[in-house]
C-alpha cells in the first residue's frame, strides 16, 4: 500500500478520488478541480494554468449533471 513501517508514505502521489461513468468517453473535468490545480503548489495546486476552453466545456457540461459519492 505504499507505507513503510513508520507509517509514512513512501509514493508521491495517491488516490483523491474515483469519477464513475457509464458512457465511452473522457468527461470534462470538473471546474473546482480544475481551478485548484491551477494553483502553486505551494497551495497544493500542480501550478498549471487554467484553459479557458476546456474550463467552459466542463462549466457547461457540469452545471447539468452532479457528482454522487
């Protein structure tokens, strides 16, 4: 599972989250998601700018449709 006996971590990454869906193509993602990568990583963001054009594509496709966890 990636720890070592202390506990800690011993991968740079890990798991947030699992988007489901029932259709055969990549969905948007999700413009919260999108506005927080796009900060420093200081702040916990990977610090890559926003696309405007895809951020309007997943705005327009998620205002439709929700997330159920």
């Amino acid at each position: 599972m990636g720890k070592s006996n202390d506990g800690e971590s011993t991968v740079p990454w890990g798991i947030l989250s699992i988007k489901a869906q029932d259709i055969d193509r990549k969905l948007p993602m999700i413009p919260t998601t999108a506005v927080q990568n796009a900060l420093g990583k200081e702040e916990g963001g990977s610090g890559v700018p926003i696309d405007r054009e895809k951020y309007m594509e997943a705005y327009h496709y998620w205002k439709d449709h929700a997330t159920v966890a």
